[in-house]
C-alpha cells in the first residue's frame, strides 16, 4: 500500500488471506515518495517466494501498474478511496493500464481489498489443496449465513 493510513481500507485483503491460511508480507510501498524501496522489493519478489502482488493506493494511484511493469508475477490492483475523488481517481488509474502490462483490477476500498484477497486465494487454491480446502469451507459458511428471510 503506499501509506500507512492505507492499512484500514486493505486489511480485508490480509484479512481474507488469514482465513484462508494464506501467509501474506504487507508493505508500505509508494510508487512516488519510495520509488527505490518498490523497485528493491519487486525485483527481489520472485526469490523471495512471492507469488501474487495485491496493490493498494488512493490518489494518483501508480503503484499497482509499476509493479506490474516490474514483475511478470500477477498483479492485483485495489483502488482506494483515501482522496477528495473517493478513489475514482485511483480506480481510472489502476484499471487504465497500456495493453501489454495487466493488472486486475478490483472495486474501490475494503470490498475491492476483500475481493482481491479471495481471489488471491482463488489462484493459488489452483495449486495447493489447503487452500482449495480453507476456500471451499469460506464459501460455505458464507452461505450458511445468509438467511432465506429478514425476520
Ligand atoms: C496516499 O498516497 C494514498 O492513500 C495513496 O495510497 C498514496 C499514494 O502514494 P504515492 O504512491 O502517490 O506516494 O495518501
């Protein structure tokens, strides 16, 4: 994320990681005040047994792209609604990429954080049955707690 202040609108994502027994490294990272700092962690991603980047930031929100413009690994975007725009600023400039550098982009705050943390899960449930598991039994007991009335 590229503030500390960001931490509240992306702990669903950490959040959505634990539950599934996921491990998950959280940084802050600004694409512009710590250009260096995210040039370091990226390229030192893949040895370090990273697998998936879950991006957030608000504002001019270059993060996500950069760090796809860094990495071939997958690079999930959050967009997030810390500006006086309530993040469409960062929503246009995380899912406006240039065709040829990707990055998925989610919906804007602690939902598109959620999301983007489940659907981390999602991937890597593709090759690790704990995970596969955890995310079947998430889904489950999401479902048993909707209830058929509002009574
Ligand atoms: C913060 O600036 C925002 O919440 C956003 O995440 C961040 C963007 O940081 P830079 O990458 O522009 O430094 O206030």
């Amino acid at each position: 994320m590229g503030s500390p202040n960001d931490w509240d609108l992306m702990k669903p994502a950490a959040d959505a990681l634990e539950a599934l027994g996921v491990e998950c490294d959280v940084r802050v990272i600004s694409a512009h005040r710590t250009p260096q700092r995210h040039h370091d962690y990226v390229v030192a991603a893949g040895d370090a047994g990273i697998e998936i980047f879950i991006c957030g930031a608000g504002f001019a929100a270059h993060l996500a792209g950069v760090t796809a413009a860094l990495t071939p690994l997958p690079v999930l975007g959050v967009p997030l609604d810390s500006s006086p725009l309530d993040g469409i600023d960062a929503l246009l400039a995380t899912v406006q990429m240039p065709g040829g550098i990707p990055v998925a982009t989610f919906g804007i705050g602690k939902a598109g954080a959620k999301n983007a943390g489940l659907f981390a899960g999602s991937v890597l449930a593709r090759s690790d049955a704990s995970v596969a598991k955890a995310l079947d039994e998430y889904r489950a007991a999401q479902t048993a707690a909707v209830p058929e009335t509002p009574f």
